[in-house]
C-alpha cells in the first residue's frame, strides 16, 4: 500500500467514526495508555528495576 491508500482509510475510518458515533481506530486514551508504558519503560531502563503501571 501507498502513502495515497493509507490516507483514504485514514479518512474512511474517521467519516465512519462520525458517523457511527464510535471509534474506528487509535483513541486518545489509546495515546495516553502508550504514554504512560513507553514512560515506565524509561524509568525501568535508568533505575534497573521493575516498575508497576
């Protein structure tokens, strides 16, 4: 797939969600849930240890 195709479907999915009135695709508490994984991540890297999400 190109560039061109990704947009279209990017495109479907958010017409839809309107739409619909549900998400088709990444929420921003999606975002958020990312966020908070990648920065426990950074922590357990410098501390050496476990951390608890």
């Amino acid at each position: 797939m190109g560039y061109d195709d990704l947009k279209v479907i990017e495109a479907a999915n958010f017409l839809r969600s309107i739409s619909d009135g549900a998400p088709h695709g990444p929420t921003l508490d999606d975002a958020v849930h990312a966020a908070r994984a990648t920065a426990a991540m950074s922590e357990s890297f410098h501390t050496g240890t476990w951390v608890t999400l």
